[in-house]
C-alpha cells in the first residue's frame, strides 16, 4: 500500500471508496473470556464473557472507534489487538501474520508497529523515571536509534507532541494530565509505529484538554500516516476523530458504520439509545422522542441467549430470544453492518 | 556533556527533596543523628575505648566512677569498654540480618509475584508456613540445633525474617504488574529482565526500605532476647542481651544498676530511634507526595 493510497483516506467521509484495498487488521472471531476470581472448586468455572464473537478490518490510515458502555468488552478488543493478551478464541492478523498465536520472541519485533495510548496517563509513566529515561529505553533496546542521536530523538518526539524540550529531564508527577497524556502519546510514538490502540484518551481530562489532544492526534494521524484504533464511551470524541465507528454491547459488535452514516441514520436500537442518551445543546429537541433504556446491561457471565440485546430492546420479538443475529449490511453492498434483523426487515419494508 | 550534567542535577533534587521532607520530622532528624553517634562509636571502639572489654581486673563490681565511667562487673571488666563492643555486635547482627532476609524477600517476592502461576504457589506457601510459626520459639529451636554463635545467629535471624519482605514486595509487584507503565513496556516489546529490574523494582524500594528499617529493629531486639537466653552470642564476646543476662540475679537487679541499665537503655534507644527514621522515610520517600509542591 502506497502513500497517495493512504492519503485518500486520512479524513472523515473519504472513506468508502477504500473498501477494496486490503485491511492492514483482521480481527477474526474474537473471543476473551476472563475466569471468575475466588472459584476454586467446581468443574464448570464462570467465566466473564468480555469479548464473545467480534469481527472487524481495520483499514490504514483510517481511525476505527469503538463505543459501548463500560463492561462491554471495548478495551478487550483493543488489548487483544496490540497483543497484550491472548485471546481465547478466534485470531488478529496484522498484515496477514496471526499475532495473537505467535511466538513471543517473533511477535517483540511487530510489537513495535502496534502501540497503545492509555486512559490514565498518572499510571501510565513510571513514576520513578524521567521522561528522558521512559522514552529512550524503548528505542534503546529495539535499536531503532543509535545511541549519538537519542537526544536528538527525543528531543523531536516532544516537539511532535507539543513539549518543550527542556522538560525531558522531569519526572512524571510533575506534569499536568494534559501533558502527562502528549508524553504517553510521544513514548506510543516512539517507535514509529503503525497502529495506535487509544484507549479512552481522553476520558480522564477535561473538556478543554479533550479538545487539544484530538487536535494533537488528528495531526499525528496526517503527519505520520497512522492508523487508530479509538476506544471511548463518549460519542462527542469519536464522532470527532473517527473514520468508522462499531458499537459494543456486552462483548459483541451490535452495529458498525462510517461515522456520518451512523449518526444520520442510527439502525440497531441499542445504538439509537445511544445517541438518545447523549444530551443535545438544543432546547427545542428537549421533548423529542426518545428510546430510553431501562434495567442494567446483562451480566456477561451468563450473557442472554439469542440477541444479547433483547432483554432492554423495545422492538425485541419472540425470535429475538433465541435468534443469535449476525451483522449484514443495511443494504447490499452497503459497509454499514447491522446486528439486528427485526428493524433491518422493517427498513426494507420502508424502502 | 550538558545535557548529562543536567539529568545528574534533576537527579540530586529528587534526593534534596527527600531529604527536605525527611527533616520535616524533627524526631526522626534528632534519631538520626543519634544512629549516627552511636554507629560512629560502635564502629570506632577499639579506638575509642580505654580498656579491652574483655581485661579482668581486681576492681570487681565497681559502682561508675572516673576511672570505670560505667562501673566494672563481677569479673572487674570495664562495662563502658563492654558497652560500645556490645552495641557494635548488635548492631552488626542487626544490620547482617537486615541485608540478608531483605534480599531473599525481595528476590523471592519478584519471583512469586511477577511470573505467578507455580512459583507464586509455592514460595508463597512456605512464607506462609514459616510465618505460622511463633516466631521467637523458630529462631529459639534454630539456635539450639545449629550451634550458637556470631555467624549462626545473623544467618538464624536472616533465614527467619524474610517472609514479610517477601509478601510487601510480592503485593507490590502484582499491583505494578497490573499498572499501565508496566503494560506499556510490554507493548513496547520489552524483555522480562527490563520490566521486572527497570520497571518494577525501582519502585518497590521505598517500601522496602521502610520495612527494612524496621525488621533491623526487631532483629537487634532479637539478638538481645536471644544472647539474654544464652543462645546468641556467647561470652566473653559482649552483646546487649549477654550484658543483660547479667542482670538475672536480683542482687544485680536491685543493687548494681550500672551493670544493665546502661545496656537495656542502648537497645531501647537503637530500636525506637531506628523506627522513627523508618518512619520519616515512609513519609519522606513517597516521590508523588504532594504537600511539598508549595
């Protein structure tokens, strides 16, 4: 894949004319399923079902959100795919090569392509190290920079993230949440690589410091032509940075589209309450109608039979009980996927 | 060259601010000082004392006076010269002790807590096992079976003592296992050695040595208890608790104060003055402490 490929679709609603380019992920089947803690005895352990059956490509230089309450696997997925766990079944190609089986010392050398960004930026800088020391190690030991060049190195990786260059040699606590997320964002940079998993970035800054990050990462996307995988349960910021969005609920892809599709035309209901219970700026939309969930999300440790939305959905038919429903397209051909048969039926019958 | 330079400085202030909290407690400071006059003597006795300890003489059982600052005992040896020999030995014990339990808990901690799985099982289990022992009766036994001495009791007290530094650094470990830098290596693809020495390590020093401080002063305590029974250091070789055993007749007890009073206040004042220095340095050692940003 060439540059002016990925060029086409470095910004929002260029999307669908990439369709046919090879994904540079394939997340296959994926299931994670976490055993339940202070089960000893017993032949039948529960296991937490956070990840049960998840299909997804992931194209370059696109940015793939995943949206879902908390518990419904969203983070799974996106540890899954930068390897940080094995999953329990099914498999994640990166360019073709199965990651999620490989061998530890093979996957350390793609593990430089695949980074993460984490929600809490305290926890994620050792706090006993200067950020001089917390991003030269990487590209010390992947000798991806010589040893002369390191401070040249680094020097340029902050000015990337917007950090002046004197504040290398101090240690994490001395830095706000805001700067401490750009040294998280500089120390994933670090080792040019080609896919960012963000998980919730920005959820723990405020709303200000939001803005300048998805700034920050919108530009190191067109800058550095990479490809990101954004994991938040707020809609503002995905709808903000992201090429394509999937929503989760309780392990499982129920919808996914490009963004401006799904936000004009929201199918699944879970994904309409969704956006229904984000609050709106606009006073005359306060009485509109609205699809308000009741009750809790099901625990995933036995998740419902049939479509794991039925117990909350207000559409939800007697074959919704015992129907698994499979994610097809709203119409042929069409990328926008929906995991719900009862409204794509009706839909059509709309048509 | 600079830039260097730069790092060493930024380095030195996370060690000045330590110290700047450190001196916020004005007795751990006073403590301190205290270790450190007591240490110089200990170590610098054989130069600083004016009789060998262990030089009988005809002046026997002598009350304090200028010639014998702290009296002489039933022997006629000097008891200041016996003293500073004896808090040498103790704190020798102490501090040998100390090092040693410190290591293989922190050693087996690491272990069990980032690799899991078998070797979490069963190092943890034989912590727990010696840890249902009563303590002083494990060491008591252990001096009995191995001959009592120097060496056989700081190895006693060092074998004997690790299990809580095992189960802090271990507890320590699986939190900073969990902890977002830590996963963050991984993803970076660092190696094991990296994540658990670089990573991980550094940051359960600080507890560690805050512990350490004071498993030193439960073993000066235990020297002491366990010369005092006989099955510590063994005379002429003064320690703290022989010293005290001295003190078992009640002639002694009642009538020959400057025989063991002088010895039971030098481990009174060991044990608390190390404590509190152990405790300043909890405080003091925290790198996010944010009282000190003003």
């Amino acid at each position: 894949m060439n540059n002016t490929d990925s060029k086409k679709f470095s910004f929002n609603g260029k999307f669908q004319e990439n369709q046919h380019i090879n994904p540079l992920i394939i997340v296959e089947g994926l299931k994670k399923f976490y055993p339940v803690k202070g089960q000893v005895l017993g032949r039948n352990k529960p296991v937490i079902h956070a990840v049960d059956g998840v299909d997804l490509e992931i194209y370059e230089g696109e940015t793939l959100g995943i949206v879902g309450e908390s518990g419904c696997g969203k983070s799974t997925v996106g540890r899954q795919i930068v390897a940080l766990e094995r999953p329990t079944s099914g498999r994640i190609l990166y360019r073709g090569e199965d990651i999620s089986h490989m061998p530890v010392s093979k996957l350390r050398k793609i593990r430089t392509d695949l980074q993460m960004v984490f929600q809490d930026s305290t926890s994620s800088l050792n706090p006993r190290k200067q950020v001089y020391e917390i991003l030269a190690a990487p590209m010390l030991y992947h000798k991806t920079v010589k040893k002369e060049n390191i401070d040249n190195e680094i020097d340029r990786l902050l000015d990337l993230v917007g950090l002046p260059k004197a504040m290398k040699y101090r240690y994490p606590h001395e830095f706000s949440g805001g700067q401490r997320q750009r040294i998280g964002i500089a120390k994933a940079l670090s080792l040019n690589p080609k896919v960012i998993v963000c998980d919730e970035p920005v959820s723990a800054l405020d709303v200000s410091v939001q803005a300048q990050i998805l700034n920050l990462l919108k530009e190191l996307q067109e800058e550095l032509k990479l490809t990101y995988v954004f994991i938040a349960h707020g809609l503002g910021a995905v709808r903000y940075i992201s090429n394509r969005i999937a929503i989760m609920y309780l392990g499982r892809i129920v919808e996914i589209a490009d963004t401006k599709e799904l936000f004009e035309n929201p199918v699944h209901p879970y994904t309409k309450a969704l956006f229904d219970a984000s609050p709106l700026p606009v006073p005359t939309l306060r009485d509109r109608k609205r699809i308000i969930l009741k009750g809790e999300i099901p625990s995933a440790i036995s998740p419902p039979q049939g479509c794991r939305f039925h117990t909350r959905c207000p559409y939800a038919l007697e074959s919704c009980t015992t129907n698994d429903p499979m994610l097809l397209p709203v119409k042929p051909g069409s990328s926008h996927k929906v995991a719900c048969p009862v409204l794509l039926a009706k839909g059509e019958n709309h048509d | 060259m600079k830039k260097i330079s730069d790092s060493a400085e930024k380095k030195n202030n996370s060690i000045r601010m330590i110290i700047k909290r450190f001196k916020r407690h004005k007795l751990a400071v006073a403590s301190l000082y205290f270790l450190i006059f007591i240490t110089i003597l200990a170590v610098f006795a054989p130069l600083i004392v004016p009789y060998d300890p262990n030089q009988v003489s005809t002046s026997f059982s002598q009350p304090p006076s200028a010639k014998h600052w702290l009296g002489t005992d039933q022997i006629g040896r000097d008891m200041f010269s016996r003293l500073l020999y004896a808090t040498r030995i103790s704190l020798f014990v102490g501090f040998a002790a100390t090092v040693i339990s410190t290591i293989i808990g922190v050693v087996l901690g690491l272990v069990a807590g980032y690799f899991g799985g078998i070797a979490d099982t069963v190092i943890m289990r034989i912590t727990d096992t010696i840890m249902s022992f009563p303590y002083i009766l494990l060491v008591l036994v252990a001096a009995a079976i191995f001959e009592p001495g120097l060496w056989n009791i700081i190895l006693i007290l060092g074998f004997v003592d690790w299990p809580g530094a095992a189960r802090l650094v271990r507890g320590n470990v699986l939190s900073l296992r969990e902890s977002n830098f830590v996963k963050g290596s991984i993803v970076a693809g660092m190696p094991s050695r990296h994540i658990l020495f670089s990573e991980i390590l550094p940051n359960t020093v600080g507890p560690v040595l805050v512990y350490a401080t004071s498993v030193f002063a439960i073993s000066i305590l235990d020297e002491a208890a366990l010369s005092f029974l006989g099955m510590g250091v063994q005379p002429p070789q003064a320690s703290l608790g022989n010293i005290l055993n001295g003190a078992e007749s009640i002639t002694v007890l009642t009538g020959k104060l400057w025989l063991w009073v002088p010895a039971g206040l030098m481990i009174i004042l060991l044990v608390i003055s190390i404590n509190f220095v152990g405790d300043a340095l909890r405080d003091a050692i925290d790198p996010s402490a944010k009282e000190d940003r003003i």
